[in-house]
C-alpha cells in the first residue's frame, strides 16, 4: 500500500457515509491520526502536523490537521496529496471566504 491507499482506504472504513469536505471541519487531527497509524505499520516516515503552529499564513487562514509525506500534504480532500499546504482544499476555500468577507467590507467601508 502507499500513502494515496492509506487516506483513501481511511476515508472509506473510517468516515464511512461522511463528505471529505466535513471531515475537515472538525475531524481533521482524527483523519491525520488514522492516516499516521496505518502509514506506521507499512513503515514510511510521515507526520502530522497543525498548519496554524507552523505558518502564520495558514494560521491567518484557520487552523487545520494535515498529513506530510515526502514533501507532499494530505488531507481528506487531497487523498492524492498536494505540493504546497496553501493548495490543500480546506485552504483555499478559507482563503476564498476570507478575501470575500474582508474583500466587500472594504469596498463598502473604506479606510479613513
């Protein structure tokens, strides 16, 4: 098995039902952990991290569980990985929200 077996054999026996969107809110550190015991037992060398304690980006963005595995991020929307956390679907759709909530306040509310 590799890594892309392991989050998906996880999403399927683990979240059984659950949109892989959900999971990520609020079941992320619970997917990661999963992720992290059965990558353990076929012997890689992974880790689970919090974005929001390594990088104020993402922690500006909201803080989310992720797996790293030989420079590629992981999470129950990236069953395939991504290159850079920023790309990793809880991001960009924070991102997204982010840039439209603070975007219109300052159309309408401009600095004085």
């Amino acid at each position: 098995m590799d890594i892309t077996d392991i989050t998906r054999h996880v999403l399927a026996t683990r979240f059984p039902g659950r949109l892989a969107k959900d999971i990520n809110y609020g079941l992320c550190h619970k997917f990661a952990e999963y992720v992290l015991r059965e990558v353990n037992e076929e012997g890689f060398a992974a880790s689970a991290i919090w974005g929001c304690d390594t990088d104020p980006g993402l922690d500006a963005l909201g803080c989310h569980c992720f797996v790293i595995h030989e420079g590629r991020y992981y999470d129950s929307e990236a069953l395939d990985g991504v290159d850079d956390p920023y790309d990793l679907p809880f991001y960009k759709r924070m991102a997204k929200e982010k840039e439209s909530s603070y975007g219109m306040r300052t159309l309408r509310e401009p600095c004085s």
